[in-house]
C-alpha cells in the first residue's frame, strides 16, 4: 500500500490548494480562506458563504455558514415556499447565542420528519465593546430560499458516499458534481475531509468555502460526518466542533455525551450507522506525545451502538447499512491491523500506521452481525475495493477510493486502482442497489445488489 506516498507527494504537488502537515502549506491554505474572506468583507459582505447542512436526521437539522465580522447568524425556516409562517433560530443554545466572527451554527429541532422545508439564512453585524456596549449594526439575510428535507421512514432511501477528500479541489468538485446528478437524500462523509487544520480558516476553507464551482454544493442535499484519522490533527481540528457541530443532545445520552459524531439515523428502508475509527495509530505512539484517546473512545461506542442497533426505527428497517472510515476488514496478511503495540511497527506489516481496525472490528461487528447488517462502507485505503461476505464474516465491505487522477508509481507508470469515488446506495423496487461511481473515467465499476435482511 501507498497511501502514505500519496499524503507526501500530493503535498508538493498542490500545497497552493491542500491543506498538508506534510508539506508545511496550512498557511498558505489559511491565508487564501482569510483572502477570500477578507474579499467579501471588503465588498460590504457579512455572509460569505452558502450554507451547509449538517447532520441529517428525522427530526433537527444543522445549517453552518461563514461570516466575516462579529456576528449574530440566524435561520428562518418554513413548510412553505414562500415563508410564510417561518420560523427564525439564532445561532447557539439557550441562555446566550454564539455570537462570532468566523462560523454561524444554527440548531433547527422540532422539526417533521420525511417533511420537506424551505430557509433563508441571516446574520446581525454585532459591534460588542464590552458587557453594558454592545449593539446591532445592520441585518444581512441571503434572499436565497433554499430547501431540504429531513430523514424517516418516509424519506427516500437514497445515499451517496465520499471519503479521503483531503481539501484537494479537482476530485472533490468531480464528486460534487456527479452528487448533484445523483440527487441523494442525504451525503456521508467518511472521513478525512483534509490533511489537518490548525486554524478555523482552514476549516472554513474545507467545509464552507471550497474551491468548486458549486459553492451551494451543502445547501439542499444534507451531510452527515464520520471522522477520519486526520480529521483530528492540528490544533483546530481537535474542536471541529466548532464548524461541523455535534449531533443534537437528544439524539444522546448522557452516558455518550461525548459521542457527537456517531449517528443511527432512519431513512426511508435504509438504517444508517455511523462509526468513529479515530486514530489510525495507537495512543501511545511517541509521535502524538500521548495527546489521542482512541482506545477508550472506541469501546465507549460499543454501548452506544447496542441501543442504537435496538431503537425501533433501527431494528425494523429492511437494510441496516454502517460507516467507518478505516476498514474492518483486509485480506492481506501485510496490512498493518492497527493494535500493533507500542508504536505500530512491527516487521510483519507494510506499513507503520493501521490499514485497517481489527480492534474496532472485534468490537462493533458482534453487534452488527447480531442485528443483520449486510454492508459495511469503509475508506482509508485510497483504493476502491469489495468484499464479498463469507460464511465467518456475513457482511460485505466496500472501501471507497482516494483523491488521486492518474497517479503514477516512482518508475512513472499509471496506477490504474487508485481513482476517486462516490458511492451510491438506493433502493430500487425493494431491493438495495449499491453502485461504486468511478469519478475520472465516468463510469460505474461495481455494482452490487442486496436483499432485506432476516429479522
């Protein structure tokens, strides 16, 4: 395998546009966000990004959007095309809202699910000198009427899946495009949506303001996140949280308050389970100076997924599909399993990191196997790749390919299985359809087709 090939040379090849730890180029991704930022203010924009929505589910919806001085964000929303009756939602919880200069994130709860509703989004520039001075120097509201529609059994069971973007700009507009064809009801993104991020900047750059031409790319079709590895390296990223917010408290609880990421969501015939891998090495690796947690983090999912796996709207679905972005799964006896200790190497495996998780594996597959899942979707590996399901192991995994288009080996030679994918998931005539969509060549290079589990 070489991924870790892959992270180093695609560094030099687009530090302008990448955020890399590799390369040293998160400054240059951090000041072209604060350019481009900068550029809106100067033009008299508070809001200047479309906004993106976060963590699908049947009743709450998120809607994050960038500003560019101190501000006060707000949602208005209805069921209505033209607004009437909406409803408006500050950023933030209760007692004070989360007043900011960088990000706007808008909780809206409450909500119908399988319901279709319309919003607007707005923003109060803020002057705030103090506790007894501050007040409300002008209103900015994107006329734009934007729509999404929340998850149920009445939602159509249509997904699509992304992963290893990397903040690198071409593949991921191929993959934005071919969504928007695709018309999915909800996008997982399964990790690794860049290299680090030590600024909001950055992240604001990854999420909100990417360099595609579909700037709206989030705005209609929402996103739910299953972090990769790197999605918590650089100092912003250990509080992602603050542009990709959490899942909503009650869809937790207190006893996985932590566990903001994970997701059990219905949609239409298709449970959705999502999984964190977390760290693609162990916690006591000298490189990461004992500042990860992933050990804990990942028995601490296996509760939550045995109640997740027994909620009604769960347990009755015909599919029960999972996502993770290392895989649990690999054939080949080199690949490095991940619980390698003290520091990942050792002279059995090719690599010095996990190419996929077999603690995670031993933890979470009893419970999905118990419960019928039939499809695990996994990524890391930057190569497209299905395994078929065998009398011991009666899942099928599907690891999604990398960011790299004609990626070429040290003797210069094309790499023909590393290519860029969407994969697509949609029940058709009761049946659930898996197609893997080969970006570079257009074409669709797998697909699979699944029946409703045994319950």
């Amino acid at each position: 395998m070489r991924r870790r090939d892959f992270l180093k040379n695609s560094a030099l090849l687009v530090a302008a546009t990448t955020v890399t730890e590799y390369a040293g180029a998160t400054g240059k991704i951090a000041a072209a966000s604060v350019e481009a930022r900068t550029s809106a203010a100067d033009d008299g924009k508070l809001i200047t990004s479309a906004p993106m929505l976060q963590n699908y589910a049947e009743t709450s919806m998120g809607v994050a959007f960038s500003v560019s001085d101190m501000a006060n964000g707000f949602v208005q929303y209805s069921e209505h095309p033209d607004m009437r009756d909406a409803v408006t939602v500050k950023c933030g919880g209760y007692r004070v809202t989360d007043m900011n200069d960088k990000v706007m994130l808008v909780r809206l709860t409450g909500l119908k699910p399988a319901t279709k509703y319309y919003y607007k989004i707005g923003a109060d520039r803020i002057s705030y000198k103090g506790g007894y001075a501050m007040k409300r120097l002008g209103t900015e509201v994107d006329e734009r009427v934007y729509s999404f529609t929340t998850a149920g059994k009445g939602a159509k069971g249509h997904f699509c899946v992304i992963n290893d973007t990397h903040s690198i700009w071409k593949p991921f507009g191929l993959a934005i495009e071919k969504m928007a064809a695709l018309g999915p009801s909800c996008v997982v993104w399964n990790g690794d949506t860049c290299n680090m991020a030590s600024t909001i900047d950055e992240q604001i750059k990854t999420f909100l303001c990417p360099e595609i031409e579909r700037s709206d790319y989030a705005s209609e079709i929402p996103y739910i996140f299953c972090p990769g590895n790197h999605d918590s390296r650089g100092m912003a990223n250990r509080h992602l949280e603050k542009v990709w917010m959490f899942r909503q408290p009650e869809e937790r609880s207190s006893r996985d308050w932590d566990l903001g990421r994970n997701f059990a969501v219905r949609m239409g015939d298709i449970a959705m389970i999502g999984l964190d891998t977390a760290e693609d090495k162990v916690d006591e690796n000298p490189l990461f100076a004992g500042l990860f947690a992933s050990e804990a983090y990942r028995e601490a999912q296996v509760a939550w997924l045995e109640d997740a796996l027994q909620r009604p709207e769960i347990a009755d679905a015909p599919y029960l599909v999972a996502f993770c972005h290392i895989p649990l799964f690999d054939a080949d006896p080199r690949c490095n399993p991940g619980d390698v200790h003290p520091n990942d190497t050792d002279p059995r495996y090719s690599t010095d990191f996990a190419c996929w998780q077999r603690t995670c594996a031993r933890l979470w597959t009893p419970a999905l196997e118990k419960a019928g899942c039939q499809l695990i979707i996994t990524a890391h590996q930057h190569q497209y790749r299905y395994d078929a399901p065998t009398k011991e192991r009666p899942w099928a995994q599907i690891v999604g390919g990398g960011p790299d288009i004609n990626r070429k080996n040290k003797e210069g030679k094309l790499m023909p299985s590393y290519f860029p994918t969407v994969i697509e998931g949609e029940v058709v005539k009761g049946k659930l359809v898996v197609s893997v969509h080969h970006l570079v060549k257009d074409e669709v290079v797998g697909k699979f087709t699944f029946k409703p589990r045994k319950r």
